[in-house]
C-alpha cells in the first residue's frame, strides 16, 4: 500500500513519541553485516583508483546526514519530524528520522546513482538520471510509509512525496552527480565543508540533547 501524504493520525503521534533514538533493544548482528559490505563496496572503489564514485558517495552521504540533523532539529522543536522511522523497523535508530539500515544504504546510493550514468554523462545525463534516481527513492519512500510495520512516519497532512522529491531526493542526487563533475580541488571543498558541518553539528547538538 502507498502512502502518498502524512495524516495528522493520532497514531502516528503516538508512535513518534515512542521512538527510542539510539537505544540497543532491537539491536542484532545484521549491523556488523551491512558494515562489512559498505566497507567491502568503498575499499574496493579505492582499490579500483575510482575516486569520483567515492566523491559521489560521500558527497550525497554528507548531504543526507545535514538533512537528517535538519529534520530532527525541526522535531525537537515543534515536537514532530518532518520524517521519522519507527522503533518495529530496526535494529537501530541513529536519529529520529533515520535508522541504522537506511543510513547504510544512503552511503552507497550515491555510488549507485553515479555508476549508472554513461562513462562520458553529459549534463543532460547527469540531470536526467538525478530526476530518476528522486523519482525512484520517493515513490518507494511512499511505499515505506504505508508499511504495517510504520518503517516511515510521516505526521504532518502537507509532507509526502512531492515534497520528499522536491526538497530531499532532487538535492541528494544533485551531489552525487554533480559534485564529480567539478574540479579536484571544488571536490574536496565541497567534501570537507560538508562534513564538517555534519561533524560540528553532531557533536553540538547530540551533547546537548537536541537531536
């Protein structure tokens, strides 16, 4: 079943206010797993010399973890996330709107999106497989949060999938195919200024118990 907009459900209150945000109840092996393989598929793009894939990688990886930081901050504040993921869906909750596994597979979605285009993209082939990449993710977001198991919540009646493609999915593949283009040197501003960012922030704000 998909779900295309948020509901305002009492339900969906109820079981944001539940969630336990980096708690161990449901952790397992499955963890170390997915870390093995997203370590195997980065050490093997350094093996391979495959720099702009790594760029691409952690370009949208960075991307993802500012809006991550952004969403939580926006439900300490007015008491809701834009997005959260449910306790049932886990084994861990890094912040209120993204698990353990859904991180995971964001480290690889922009080595995903990148190895996709042609060896030589031309920017049309760069827009064009960023507006495809966005389409793909919030389609299946929206079959995410429709799932019994709530693996999305989404609690405001104006967020779903049009605003997840719009704000979220269009500038995460916007980095991922992009970024590689630029300079050597545009890349490792881009890089460094992003996770530094993401690094002063967690380190801020987890601290003092906003996110």
């Amino acid at each position: 079943m998909l779900r295309f907009w948020g509901d305002g459900s009492q339900t969906a209150k109820d079981l944001v206010g539940a969630i336990q945000v980096r708690s161990t109840d449901n952790f397992n092996w499955t963890f170390i797993f997915i870390l093995a393989v997203v370590f195997y598929v980065y050490w093997t793009e350094v093996r391979n010399g495959n720099r702009k894939a790594i760029v691409a990688g952690f370009s949208l990886y960075g991307v993802h973890w500012l809006y991550e930081i952004g969403n939580a901050v926006i439900g300490h504040v007015t008491g809701y996330p834009l997005w959260s993921v449910s306790n049932a869906s886990t084994t861990f909750i890094l912040l209120i709107g993204v698990s353990w596994e859904l991180s995971m597979m964001f480290s690889l979605a922009g080595i995903i999106s990148y190895k996709m285009l042609p060896d030589q993209p031309t920017r049309k082939d760069r827009a064009v497989g960023m507006i495809s990449m966005a389409l793909l993710f919030a389609l299946f977001e929206s079959f995410l949060a429709g799932t019994s198991n709530h693996s999305f919540i989404w609690v405001y009646r104006w967020w779903g999938v049009l605003p997840v493609f719009v704000t979220t999915y269009v500038p995460f593949f916007l980095a991922s195919n992009f970024v590689p283009a630029m300079t050597e040197k545009n890349q490792n501003r881009f890089l460094a200024c992003i996770w530094g960012l993401v690094a002063l922030l967690l380190v801020t704000l987890i601290p003092a118990g906003v996110i």
